[in-house]
C-alpha cells in the first residue's frame, strides 16, 4: 500500500510539472506530494525525465512499426 501511494504521488507530482495543471493546482499538489519524501520525488524525477525523453523522441525506434494491413470491411468496399 505504501509503494501505491509512493507511485500515484509521483505521477501526480509528474503531471503537475509537465504543465498539466494550471499554476495553482500545481502548487499544491507538489505541497502534498512533497509530504510523502524521498522515494517518491525520486520516482517524480524518474517519471519526469521519461515523459521528457518520449515527447523528444528518444522511444521512436522501439514503438512496434504500424501494420499496412486493410480489414476485411475495407477490401469489401474498395471491391464496389
């Protein structure tokens, strides 16, 4: 249960930094979260410095490339 709320606080804590939140409710969000110490500003600066890597690219060429595949219904169609 502790690394539950360890988790979750550091997510919120990630949202709020990224610009999720407006000024205010990131304030005090990152007040509650701040209560919970170590491990979770931890996991914060883990899960901030990921979603900064990802918005940048850095994942790109592990993402599974999109089939070409059509659907059953799409050859359906384009035989009409």
């Amino acid at each position: 249960m502790n690394l539950l709320v360890h988790v979750v606080g550091a997510w919120i804590a990630s949202e709020a930094a990224s610009g999720r939140y407006p000024r205010p409710v990131a304030v005090g969000l990152s007040m509650l979260v701040s209560r919970l110490g170590a491990p979770t500003a931890a996991m914060t600066m883990l899960a901030f410095a990921f979603k900064r890597l990802n918005d940048a690219g850095a994942f790109e060429r592990l993402a599974p490339s999109p089939t070409t595949r059509r659907s059953a219904t799409a050859k359906r169609v384009q035989r009409r």
